[in-house]
C-alpha cells in the first residue's frame, strides 16, 4: 500500500499500513488497480475516437456495439463511449467513498470487458493496435504483480508528483460529472479531456513543463464541469434561496441523509411524504434545505449535526436510518451499521446497498420502513444558520453589496471553502472565523463551513457575514460572484478585488477547486492544514513562484496578511 491523497495521509507522507480514512491495504492496492485498468480504458477510447474520426462508418457499428450512453450536452447522436461508466468508476476512488474489495474487483472486470468489447470491435475493423500502451493490454489477473500499477513506478519526483496531481483532479471531476449525469447532463468534451488526461500520465516523453499545462487544463476543465452540475441543480430543484436551517429535532422518526447526490434527496422526499417519517440532512447535504424544489416537503425538518467525521457520535445518536449517497462515509460502529444504507458509488463489506432501477430510480422502501420502527432522533441542538447564498441569491443583492464596500462597510471578503477533518489543528479555521474584523464576510461552500456557520457572527446591513454558498461543488458560485464583483468595480484582473482565499482541504474534489482556481489566475491562496504529501518541492516552488501560494501559519499571522 502506498497512498497519500488525502490531506490526513500518515504523518504527512503516505499510508503504507491501512489507510488513515478507514481503507485496508487489499482496497487500496485495488483501487490502484482500478486506475491502471481505466488508463488502459481511456487509451481505448482515445484511439476509437480517433479512428471514428477518420472513418465515420465506424461510429454506428460501435453504437450498435457497444450502447454507449452518453447524451452530450449539444444534443448531439448517442456516443459509442460509456463515459458514465469512467466517472463512475473514478469516483469510487475518491477518499470515504467506497471500501468494498468485491466492489473494485467488479470495477476492474468491467473496465477490463468494455476495453476488451472495444478493442474487439476495432480489430474487426483492421485497426491496429499495436501502439497501445500496456495499460490497455493486462489483464485483471496480472494486476497484482505489475510494478507500473504502483503510484512509485513513476521514479522521477517531479513527474510523479504532477501526474498524481492530475488523476486527483480527474477524480474530483468525475464525481461533479456523475452528479450532474444522473440529472441528464453531460458534455463530451469533460469525457473527452478525462481520457485524454490519463492517457498522459502514461506517456513518459512528457515533460515536467508539458505536464503542468495539463494540471492546468484539468482546472479549466474542473470550472466547466462544476457549471455544469451548478445547471444541473438549479435547473431541476431551483435556484438556492436564502434560508434559516433548523438544527433542531422534531417528534417523528426520521431518516438522516448525508453525502452530496441531489436526485437522491428528492426520491427519497417523494418516498417519505405521508408516511410520519420525517427526513434530515447531514454534513454537505446540508444546502440541500435551501432549493425550492425541497423547501416544500414540511417533513424535510432541517440538518442534523455537523462535519462527516462526527457522524460516529451523531449517527448513534439519531437512532433512525441512514442514508449515504456519496462520502464522506467513515468504517461505522457496529452498534449502528445495521441502520446504515449505502447507495450509487458508496460501499462498505456488510452494509445494505441501495441499487439503481432501470430508469434511474431507486427504492428506498426498506429504508422507510425501519424509520417507521425507530425512535425520534436525540436533539444534539437547537436553532437555525443560514444558508444559500450561492451566485443567483447573492448576485441579486449585488448593488447592496458594492455599495457596502464602497462605503466601507465591508473591508474584505474571505473565501474560506473546501473540507473539513478530523484532526485538531482544524480549530484554526474556527479562530480565524472569530478573530476577523466585523468589517469583514466570509464566502465559504463546502463542509469546511461547519468550522464556523453556528458562531454568532452577525450582519452588515442585513449581509450575514458567512455567505454560504452550498456544498464543495459550489465553489463554483464562489468564483461567479468574484468575477461579478469584479465587473461591478471595473477591475480587470480578479486579483484585485477586496478578497482573500484561506482554503481547507481534504480530498480529492477539493483538489479539483483549487486547481479550478489557479486556471482562472487567482493568486495567494493559503491552503491548509497541511500541504499535499503528493506535491514535490520543486512542484510547490512552481505554485508559488506562478500564484503564490502558501500554507496557513497562525491565525495572528494568516489575519495580519489576508487583511
């Protein structure tokens, strides 16, 4: 096992002896697999592409083929690649998601048939396939003893460090592409860079300068995809609306859903609506209570609790069911795994799993029916915070907000998104929270808001001064209301307004924002708590040689310099 994605990678190096989120070393070995195997899949796809390109007779035949079930978001003919099946697959890689063996070892046969199905269809045609790379030649059984599966086959730091880079935004990608998938859009150029992108980081004549501009591009790429999913809520469920989010408890049994998948949420509203069971949200399904779709289902009560990494405390103590829809799911106790479900791409060995029907729906009858034999959830709080300030809610106070900075109500805006984590040193981001000038808002999406949205902070003229935009995907709303801002005062480079950017991290999509906002130009961001072990010195000089960017220090320090 060698593993250092996440932020909380053992002592800041890498996991070698199980994973610090809970994932064995067989899972990890697997996943590691699973990777290589969709290199291969994607060197497939590109050369099919390629191919169709060159002789446009193919593409019905591999239609036919292979039922591909992609819909571009141009309405163009049905693709003959299932590129749902690659975000699918990729995000079951992201930290807290899945921690199932049998479930990767299913991931790797079927990458291994649809490659093969291709490659079969392509050979029938007299393309040659020579040039392929070995990662679209090996078979699920020799995994296991290739060295060029390990993440340190790659032997130059540098190299290594910018192509793990890029498969971690690829990652974050992929999980915004399956949210916004099962609502019904995709773009087939996302697919298209997905693949093109792994495919790089097996081409050794790259260089260090030629991998950078991909990472690069991988965050172009990361903005175009969370506006895509950004449409794909608010088209379905609603523009967020500003709202006071109960944390209370009420009377009834209830069902606490957590994780980020919306479509999810409004089955499962549709399900319970008439049964005496009533839904509560958890960690980053919390903004989920400000779309109006939601807001009329009176048995939606509000947010139980807070951060992913509490839910050992508080999924005990809700006493009802749970559903997980994406991560971050933590190895649960044994005293309540039984009530736990899992669905889409979560799983963990003895759970009950939740599958999709054909046509998109899932049964959540089970589910409801255990709730019904429950007991009310323990209150943990009471009170309500705010939430759905994303880029419509707060565009359409816009005129408000200049004015107030133009008067001097408002000194600075803090962008303080990303994750939250287990780990003490978080407390920072609770102190820097109240130890910034009352003249100044933050802007924060994402679960690192849990931090700091139930400190009593106040408003600037009926501003709240923690502008919650909603889950990590909407950073996205973040960066709209920045470019906006930046319009309203005629600025030219975004680096001039009145905001700073203290960024928390965690996994994988956060990895994908932050890359979001270096290809957009942003500079000084302060990122924390720890800087990525997978980021090589000479990688970090580049960062901050071209955007300035550097770790948190202390909050004195961090408040005297953002300022």
């Amino acid at each position: 096992m060698f593993c250092y994605q996440c932020e909380e990678t053992a002592k800041g190096e890498a996991c070698t002896k199980g994973g610090a989120c809970g994932k064995s070393n067989e899972v990890a070995d697997l996943q590691d697999q699973l990777i290589y195997m969709l290199k291969g899949l994607a060197a497939v796809n590109q050369k099919a592409r390629d191919t169709v390109h060159e002789n446009p007779g193919l593409k019905t035949r591999l239609i036919n083929a292979l039922k591909g079930n992609e819909q571009s978001k141009e309405g163009e003919p049905e693709d003959y690649i299932d590129s749902h099946f690659m975000v699918e697959a990729l995000f079951s890689t992201v930290t807290n998601v899945n921690f199932s063996a049998t479930d990767f070892e299913k991931w790797i046969q079927d990458a291994y048939d649809k490659r093969e199905q291709i490659k079969s269809e392509l050979q029938a045609h007299g393309v040659d396939l020579s040039d392929l790379p070995q990662a679209a030649k090996i078979n699920p059984d020799e995994l296991g003893n290739a060295e060029s599966v390990s993440i340190l086959a790659t032997e130059d730091e540098d190299i290594r460090s910018l192509r793990e880079l890029l498969v971690y935004g690829l990652k974050g990608m992929a999980a915004y592409a399956y949210h916004a998938s099962v609502l019904g859009h995709q773009d087939k150029d996302i697919a298209v860079f997905i693949d093109r992108a792994l495919v790089a980081t097996l081409d050794d004549s790259l260089s260090v300068d030629d991998l950078t501009g991909l990472v690069l591009e991988c965050g172009s790429f990361g903005v175009k995809t969370m506006a895509m999913l950004d449409e794909a809520n608010t088209t379905t469920y609603g523009h967020p609306e500003p709202t006071e989010i109960n944390i209370g408890t009420g009377n009834n049994p209830g069902i606490l859903i957590s994780g980020h998948d919306l479509k999810d949420m409004d089955q499962l509203l549709k399900q319970t609506e008439g049964t005496g069971v009533d839904v509560y949200t958890h960690g980053e399904m919390l903004p989920a209570n400000a779309y109006p779709e939601f807001k009329k289902y009176e048995h939606l009560v509000g947010n139980y609790g807070g951060s992913w990494w509490q839910q050992k405390t508080e999924f005990e103590k809700f006493n009802g069911p749970v559903l997980m829809t994406t991560n971050c799911l933590v190895p649960p106790k044994d005293s309540y795994s039984d009530r736990v479900f899992t669905t889409a791409m979560v799983g963990f060995e003895g759970l009950k799993h939740i599958e999709e029907k054909e046509g998109g729906t899932k049964d959540f009858s089970e589910i409801i029916e255990m709730a019904k034999q429950s007991r009310p959830p323990e209150q943990l709080e009471n009170g309500a915070i705010p939430a759905g300030f994303a880029h419509n809610a707060a565009l359409s106070v816009a005129d408000k907000i200049v004015d107030a900075v133009k008067a001097g109500q408002i000194s600075r805006f803090i962008v303080m998104a990303g994750c939250d984590g287990r780990q003490h040193d978080r407390e920072y981001y609770t102190e820097f929270a109240k130890q910034l000038p009352q003249d100044a808002v933050i802007l924060t999406a994402g679960c690192a808001k849990y931090r700091y949205n139930k400190l009593d902070l106040g408003d600037i003229g009926g501003i709240p001064r923690v502008l919650d935009a909603g889950q990590c995907n909407d950073s996205y709303s973040l960066v709209v209301i920045a470019q906006k801002l930046a319009e309203a005062f005629e600025l030219d480079d975004i680096n001039d307004l009145p905001v700073s950017y203290n960024i928390a991290w965690y996994e994988q999509k956060a990895v994908l924002v932050l890359l979001a906002l270096l290809s957009l130009g942003v500079k000084d961001i302060v990122l924390g708590p720890r800087l990525p072990a997978f980021v090589s010195p000479n990688v970090l000089n580049v960062l901050v040689e071209n955007f300035n960017i550097s770790k948190n220090t202390t909050v004195e320090n961090d408040l005297e310099r953002l300022l």
